[in-house]
C-alpha cells in the first residue's frame, strides 16, 4: 500500500518506491537506524575489556563489570545478598579481587 492506501504496482524491476515522499521515508530511516548502529558499536568499543584491571587488588563496582561481564544492578545485588564481598571508601564500593575469585569458587561447587 503506497502513502494514500492505494495498492502500489512496480512498473520496473528495480522501482521500490510508490513516490518521491516514501523513498524519502525509507532513506530517512536507513539513516536513522545508521546512526544507532554507530552509536551501539561506539558502546560495545569503551566496554571492552581494560587489562590493567587484572593487576589490581581492589576493583571499583564498574570494573567488576567489566571483569565479569555482569551489569552494575547483578554486582550489587550480590553484595547485597552477602554473595560477593564489598566495602566502602568513602562514598565509592571496593571488592576485593580475592572475593570475586570466592564467589567463581562456589558456583562451581
């Protein structure tokens, strides 16, 4: 159905459009969903993983994260649980990277 609710037939092959205004449509959404690829792929590009987080001893909530693939609202779930060892400095949540290795431990188990 075109824009008006008339049935559209192709005259050729390669015609996709019933007028000028769909195919501006159709080329404004193509743009538009080009733009949200980029910005997705932009995303997954700062997520990725950051190797001076394997030499540290304490990691904040986010590097957490990253190190186990796992959102924010999972890690403090756990520490809320009491699953996953965590404290406080300041206004900021350290877990120590023995903790993290302990919670592996026992979902193994």
């Amino acid at each position: 159905m075109s824009a008006r609710g008339n049935r559209f037939t192709a005259k050729t092959t390669v015609t996709q459009f019933c007028s000028d205004t769909c195919a501006k449509r159709a080329y404004k959404q193509r743009k538009r969903n080009e733009k949200i690829e980029v910005a997705i792929k932009e995303e997954t590009e700062k997520a990725l993983y950051n190797p001076d987080i394997a030499q540290k001893e304490f990691l904040t909530v986010e590097e957490t994260c990253q190190l186990i693939n796992a959102s924010r609202w999972t890690i403090y779930r756990l520490i809320k649980k009491g699953e996953l060892k965590a404290g406080k400095l300041g206004r900021s949540t350290r877990i120590p990277r023995a903790a993290i290795n302990e919670l592996f431990k026992l979902t193994e188990a």
